[in-house]
C-alpha cells in the first residue's frame, strides 16, 4: 500500500472517533441568528482554536471585527514556498431550531440507522472535521502535510456572511493560497460524490398595488372600482407558466450540460421524499429539461409573503393597497439586474383597473455564479475522489444562494474553488431532523487525505516555477 492509500486507511479508522469531537461541538448551539447565542458562538470559537492547535496547526486565532461574530483561524506552512497553500473554508455556526419538530434532541448528536442526527452534523461541522480528521492522520503518519494548509472556519454564514468581505479585507493573510476547498457543499447521492460549479443568484422584491385612500364597502363598490387584492393576483399569475413555474429570464441550457445532467440522481421518488411530497403529489414536469437543469440553471420565483387580510382580519371590504414580497432565484450567468428589469416590465404593462404599481427592490440579495471546473487542481480532485469514493465527483450546481460562494467567487475568481462537502438528498440542513450520513463523512476524510497529495503534485505555486 502507498504511503497515501495508508494514510488514507488511518483517517477512514479515526473517523469514528471524531464522533466524540462532532458531539462537543455541536452542544455549543451557535446560533449565530440568536443574539442570546453570542456567548456560545464565541466560546465554540475557543474552544476550536484550542484544538486546532492542539492538532499541531499553528498560529491558531480569533479574527475578529467589531459587531460581528469571529472566524477561527489556523495555518500549517511548513512544506514550504516550493509547495502549494490550499485554503480550507467551513463555518461553525448553526441555524436556529425555534418551532422545528425534532424527533431528537438537536443539539445533541444521535446516531440511528448509519446516520448522524444534530443541528450543524452535516451543515457544516462534518465538512470540516473531514479535515480535521484527515490533516491529523497525515500529522499522526508522516509528521507534516504534503502541501501547505490555511483553515478558516466563519462563525456567521448562517446569517449571510454579513462580515466575510469584511474579514478578507481585515485578514488578508488568513485567505492568500493557490486553491481553495470550500466544504458546505451536497453530493448528489450517498454514493455519487459531487462537486459544485453553479449557483443561483437571490433577487428580492416587494409588488405594491394600492387603489384607494382607504378600505371601502365591497357590496357597495365591488365591479365599480378596482381592487387591489384581485389586480395583484392576477399581476402575480402573469410571472408563472401553467406548472406555476417563473416565465421570464429562461435560460437555453447546453445540450451535453443537459445530457450529463440526467446522470444527476434526481428521480420522482427521490424529489417525493426529499421534499416531503404528500402521497399523490408529483414533481413537475421535466417538459424537456431534467429536474437538475430546473433547479440550478433556470431562475425561478417563491411568494415569501403578502399582505392579503389574514384569518381573523376578514371583512366585506376592497382593500386599499395589497403587496407581495417575492423571492426570485438568478440563474448562474444571469445578473439580477437584468431579471429584475423582465419581471418589472411584465408587472407594469397594462395594469387591470390602470392601478399604480409599485416595484422595488430589497436589500440582501446576492449574485449567480458559473464556474468551469478544469485544470490541475480539479484533475488532482478526480484522482482523490476516485480513490476514496471509486468515482470521480460529478459537477453539480446547487439552486440556492450561498453568498460566501459568491463571495470568495468574486474575490478568488482566477483560483482553483474546490466545492464540496458531506450533505446529501437526506440531510434536511435548515430543518427538523438535520444528519450527516457517515459513510459519506468517511469517505470525504478519505479524499481529504487524497487531496492534499494531489493538489501537491498538481499546482506549482507561481513563486517556485
Ligand atoms: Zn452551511
């Protein structure tokens, strides 16, 4: 056996253990949305900088700014200037459990039925003990890595990463490498691992019809003058096709993207029970898409809320104004500027009843983005995926807006982004009854173990060519 594939052997051994660690961590419940949190947030920080330097990282610190929760940060650079830095991302912090039906306790780790089940297992404390697991074989065997390392682990991207920008400004040094893993990313199986390449953009906007200085009597002026309620109705009916999906903004999708993308384990049954389908209800229909080319590469549109009278607060009246807040997913190349400016154009022609519509644009979206995952660093990927999962990870695109992703995106646009992570289909991150499955988490410590020898032979930093 290779020194690598030993290695390897010893992390998948004392992924077990790292069960222990996971369990610690994750009774902290930093809720970095609570601000009653705070105090358990910081302390996790701590405690992580503690152990990253027990694990024989150095200079393991708190990077910190006014106002915002800090990020823990550590580095090991001793392969030297001839060798590669990659950067690891994670975050620590956790979303909130208030209202949620837990069939366990969620800050406490249960294991049942070859699953992790805890608030933050898989999103995102296993993506990064992966690491921790597989930095401290390679240590255990060999003494050092076989490239140079830098953790950074962000203690608010449950919150947007309101302070990540912030913090790259701050702390450059904390993010300068030749690639990046950012590990809070899905696979799209339990046995397929994937790599992510796209993202959506969030745009949010709030449609305004108002009609009247005041609510008015129904029996009196209903079929005399407009109502705001039904006019905003129909405006919204304008935005969706006949299977309730957005119409404007489609995307043509690349014919071998979309021949690929049918390999994506999308089928009825896994959509049925992965979002929660009651009996009789069937996913929407691919009309010549596949449901990956739907969800990651198509804009799409969610009513986040209205104001339309509530139960309770009924009365035989037109309402003077009615909204809705809509939340539009950007699909990767896309900008929301140039969405925003479709779905306003539609929502402001030939208004039912010639009402004033008012469209605007809140704060707190984030951009698409569109990666081409190839060259050596991802070749090196491949490799340590095909020797820890028996397959090489497929490309992947994921329907949500991560604005760290963006973010680093953006900044590190000419480096190597590595995506990945220990989520599958079953995770339920953001929900009740959140788990990590652990045969992915060991095989993720394994191509871990990989992939720091991979990306060593493959990437020559520009200072020792
Ligand atoms: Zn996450």
């Amino acid at each position: 056996m290779t020194d690598v594939f030993r290695i390897a052997a010893l992390a998948e051994n004392s992924a077990e253990d790292s069960f222990t660690r996971l369990a610690r961590y994750l009774s902290y419940a930093p809720i970095s949305s609570d601000p009653e949190s705070a105090g358990k947030v910081l302390e996790l920080a701590h405690v992580l900088a503690g152990d990253l330097a027990s694990l024989g990282m150095t200079r393991a610190r708190l990077l910190e700014l006014p106002g915002a929760h800090p990020c823990v940060a550590a580095e090991w650079l001793s392969a030297g200037p001839n060798a590669p830095t990659l950067l690891i991302y994670g975050h620590f912090d956790v979303q909130p459990v208030a209202g949620e039906a837990w069939d366990t306790a969620p800050h406490t780790l249960v294991r049942k039925g070859g699953r992790l089940y805890g608030r933050g297992a898989a999103d995102d404390m296993g993506g990064w003990l992966s690491h921790l697991v597989a930095i401290e074989a390679w240590f255990k065997e060999t003494g050092s890595l076989p490239c140079n390392v830098k953790l950074l682990l962000e203690g608010e991207e449950e919150i947007g990463s309101p302070n990540l920008e912030a913090f790259m400004e701050a702390y450059p040094d904390a993010f300068t490498a030749d690639a990046m893993v950012l590990t809070d990313c899905e696979n799209p199986s339990v046995d397929i691992p994937g790599l992510t390449v796209s993202l959506r953009g969030l745009l949010e906007i709030e449609v305004r019809v108002a009609s009247a200085k005041s609510d008015v009597h129904s029996g009196l002026w209903g079929n005399v003058v407009p109502d705001s309620a039904t006019t905003l109705i129909a405006l919204l009916a304008r935005l969706v096709d006949v299977d309730g999906r957005l119409r404007l903004g489609r995307r043509d999708v690349d014919p071998v993207w979309l021949a690929h993308s049918h390999d994506v384990p999308l089928t009825p049954d896994v959509i049925r029970s992965g979002a929660r389908l009651l009996d009789g209800i069937a996913p929407l229909p691919d009309r010549g898409l596949s449901p990956a080319a739907w969800a990651w590469r198509q804009p799409a549109v969610t009513v986040l809320s209205t104001t339309f009278p509530s139960p309770g607060r009924e009365k035989n009246a037109i309402r003077q104004s009615t909204s809705a807040m809509l939340s539009l997913r950007v699909a990767p190349g896309q900008t929301s500027a140039e969405l925003f400016e479709l779905v306003k154009a539609e929502l402001d022609r030939n208004v039912p009843g010639g009402l004033a519509v008012t469209i605007s644009e809140l704060p707190g979206g984030s951009s698409s983005w569109d990666y081409v995952a190839a060259g050596p660093a991802f070749e090196a990927a491949d490799r340590a995926y095909l020797a820890a999962w028996g397959r090489t990870p497929l490309r992947i695109g994921v329907g949500g807006s991560i604005p760290f992703v963006a973010m680093f995106g953006k900044r590190f646009a000419r480096l190597p982004l590595v995506l990945n992570g220990v989520i599958d289909p079953e995770t339920g991150a953001h929900g009740p009854n959140e788990s990590m499955h652990i045969g992915v988490y060991t095989k993720t410590v394994k191509a871990n173990v990989h992939l720091y020898a991979e990306l060593a032979k493959a990437l020559i930093p520009p200072t020792a060519r």
